[in-house]
C-alpha cells in the first residue's frame, strides 16, 4: 500500500486539470450563489443565493427550484421557461459565484477520517488528500454511498486502477452528503526463513515476492524455490506447495519459506 500512498500524490498532480472538469457535474444547492445572464436581456440579470429549499427567484419566472441540479441543467431549464412565452430563442448562462460548504463523511483507513466540509467541487482524490491520504492498513477498494431518488446508490472504486492503472474515470466527483469508506486491506503471513517474519497487508496484486519483500527479503537460510502457501479453503487448511514467486496471495494466506539444506 505504500506504492500506493506514493502514486495517489503523484496523481493528485496530473488530474489538477480533470478535476476542473468533473466540477461541470457540480450539483447546486442550499447556500450557493450563482450569476444568471441572458444574452441581450439586462434586465434579466441577476446574482441571487439558493435558498434553504433549493430554489432561486428569477425575474419573470418567480421562483425555480435548482436543489442538486448541476450547472448545465439550470442553464437548460431556465431556457425552457423563458423560452415558454418569454423571450424568442433566449441564450442564458449560468455560473457558480460562491460554492456552499459541503458536508462528507470519510471512514475506514485514512489518517483523518470523519467529517470534512468541502468548497466547491472535489474528486475523490482530492476528498482523499483533505483526509491525511491513506494509512498503512488502507486496501485496494473505497465504496461511495450517496442517495440517489430515495434510495441508497453504492460507487465501488478500484483503487489499483485509479491510482497505478490511471483508470481517471473512476475520480468521480463527490457529492453533498456523501460517505465514503476506505476498506481494509487483507492481511497474510510470512513466516520461515525471512529477515522479518509477521503479518503484512496484501491486496489484490500482492504476490508472494512482494510479500517476502516486505518482509525484508529472504536470510542467508532460505530454500527459494520451495515455497509453500498455506490457505483455508471451505474452512479445511490446504498447503500449495513450491509455489512460484509470481502466484497471487489472499487474504489470511500463510507464506512458509523453509531452511535450504544444502
């Protein structure tokens, strides 16, 4: 996971850009305030706040509910309107002028987890930044549960292809109201003829290499090409015997390194 930890600040470099653009899914609400024009029609000019139920007051229209409507959707339906017995063709634009403060709830395996007010649009790795990053026992998933028409939507982000991968699609933009949970990674054992024999995280892409890397690598003792993997399988310990240094672990995987005799 400290690869991890290394690329998650590389990427927050690269996707400064991006995260511009995930802000057009930025969804209005209580608090914000946004600048109307429409095009050839000062009188219709207006800098106005979103109420605490979600609407804004437009002259001619009155009051428009914009709650949880990004940017580009306002800007649609007040064309609608104006355009129903308003204006011919009217051209409107819509811009956020002050963002309100977001309120998201991160848990699990981050430094700071809780609850964080955000100004503005943010990505999930920004939201991941403003929680400390990762801690050491931080897996290779995140879930983002938000509601969506009433019921509870559920986001699953791989966490290997955002970061390593650069899988960018799945920086997705975080909404007012979210939680956010980082899980755990698996945890597996190495044990035998190691510098530092115990328990280390391994994740989807842990190998037995990377397992004996963290565990300091092999002592002047170690039969390398005879590793064996210990794992529950249907609650009955099977033993994978001379696995290769290239075979996938899993979680509460056994690695045994044994003593060359020779």
């Amino acid at each position: 996971m400290k690869k991890v930890l290394y690329f998650i600040f590389v990427f927050l470099l690269m996707v400064l850009d991006i995260s511009k653009v995930a802000g057009e899914d930025y969804l209005v609400g209580p608090g914000d305030v946004l600048s109307v024009t429409v095009y050839d029609n000062d009188d219709l000019k207006t800098k106005v706040r979103v109420s605490s139920n979600g609407t804004i007051v437009m002259p001619l229209l009155g009051q428009v509910n914009v709650n949880k409507l990004s940017v580009s959707a306002i800007t649609d339906k007040l064309t609608h309107l104006l355009a129903n017995g308003y204006i011919v063709n009217p051209q409107v634009n819509v811009f956020v002028d002050e963002f309100r403060s977001k309120k998201v709830v991160i848990l699990g395996n981050v430094r700071n987890p809780g609850l964080i007010e955000l100004n503005g649009p943010t990505t999930f790795l920004e939201l991941i930044s403003k929680a400390g990053g990762f801690d050491k026992d931080a897996g290779d998933t995140a879930t983002i549960k938000r509601k969506v028409a009433g019921k509870d939507d559920v986001t699953v982000i791989n966490l290997v292809s955002l970061v390593k991968g650069g899988d960018m699609s799945q920086n997705v933009q975080i909404n007012d109201e979210d939680t956010v949970y980082i899980a755990s990674a698996g945890m597996c054992y190495v044990t035998g003829e190691v510098t530092k024999p115990g328990t280390y995280p391994c994740g989807e892409d842990s190998t037995v290499l990377k397992l004996i890397a963290l565990a300091g690598g092999f002592n002047g003792k170690a039969a390398k090409s005879s590793i064996n993997v210990v794992r529950m399988v249907d609650n009955k310990k099977k033993v994978l015997e001379d696995v290769s240094l290239d075979a996938h672990v899993m979680h509460n995987d056994v690695i045994v390194v044994p003593e060359s005799f020779f």
